[in-house]
C-alpha cells in the first residue's frame, strides 16, 4: 500500500468537473458531509481544476475516525424501564423488524421535530410526567448524537425549563400519544422511511 505524501499528483474523478481529474495531495481541514464536526490537517487528494477535496488515501482514515468520534456529544439519563418499553413498542409499530437500536431515530427524531415547532412558536403543550413506583427498574439511556442534533437539545430545554431527563421523559411520552395509542400514528411514513435506513 502506498504511502502518499504532501506534492504526490494522483488522478480520481472530480463530482464538480464531472471528470477524471490529476489531483495534488495537500492537507486540509475538510468538514463532515453531515455538518457534525470537521477534520483539521488531514493529506487529502485536491482537484488541480477546482480545488476541491475528491479523494482521501488510506493513511487519513483514522484521523477522519478519530474527529467524527470526539465530534459526537452524549445524552445519558436514567429512566425507569415502562419509558424504554413505550419507546421499543414504538419502534415495533414502526417497523416490526426494528431493534432497540431504534431508539436512538426515534428520539433524534422528535428532537428535531421539538426544536422546529419551539421555532414557530408551536410548542407542544407540557405533559404530566408519569411516576413509577420504586420497585420498577431504571435503565440507562446513552444517544450519541451530532453537535447540532444537541444544540437543538439544549434550545429545547432552555425553552421549556426542563432538565434532560425531564425533556426525555416528555418526548418518550409525546411518542406514545402519537405512535403506541393512536390507531393511525402520527408521521407514520416519515418514520417508516427512516427506519428503512437505519435498520437496513
């Protein structure tokens, strides 16, 4: 295998020039298509017509692993388990092929969904957080999420005065009112299309 160096010409095809192009490698701080995070200084292959990053050689994938890694931000809470239940039962109305890693679409989901309607000043009104009797056994609940994804977290909760087992608990609950109760569940193909990607 190749090792590439700063100078090294290459040729790969360029989606800007809709060509094979001869490239030049260079370092250069190239952003994560999802908008999560970047990659500073990485040897990537730069096109000599536009300029743009088309290529990078075998030697950046562990740099490009190690930022996206430290570019996800955590939620953790501990929750007790009928609000884990609600959340699987969702996932199998959804899509009956779904595992729990569901979860983590689902509730990426009404977070967004949260965050859009706070926006327009349609905030959902605040539910009454159900209460368990001691003996039911908590679990936790880690999402690794994008930087974005938990700047809309914390707008949301900023907006509702809640903490983030609180904020959780709301929108596992608002899940439930719209997805395990409901003969039609709401955003019902959305959904299902979502979890076509992330389960397949």
């Amino acid at each position: 295998m190749k090792l590439y160096k700063q100078g090294d010409k290459s040729k790969a095809v360029c989606e800007t020039c809709k060509d094979v192009i001869s490239t030049t490698f260079d370092y250069r701080t190239v952003p994560f298509s999802d908008g999560s995070g970047e990659v500073k200084n990485i040897l990537v292959a730069v096109c000599d017509a536009c300029d743009a990053v088309i290529a990078t050689p075998p030697q950046s994938t562990p740099a490009i692993k190690n930022a996206r890694e430290t570019a996800t931000k955590s939620i953790e809470v501990k929750l007790p388990a009928p609000y884990l239940e609600i959340l699987d039962l969702a996932a199998y109305r959804i899509d009956a092929m779904a595992s729990t890693s569901f979860r983590k679409s689902l509730l990426t989901y009404y977070i967004h969904l949260h965050y859009g309607l706070i926006k327009t000043d349609n905030m959902p009104k605040r539910s009454i957080v159900k209460s368990y009797p001691k003996k039911v056994p908590t679990k936790r609940l880690s999402l690794k999420v994008a930087p974005r994804l938990y700047d809309e977290f914390e707008y949301i909760m900023d907006a509702t005065d809640l903490k983030t087992t609180g904020m959780i608990k709301e929108i596992v609950q608002e899940i439930e009112k719209d997805i395990v109760r409901p003969k039609k569940p709401k955003h019902l193909v959305e959904l299902q299309r979502l979890a076509m990607v992330t389960t397949a």
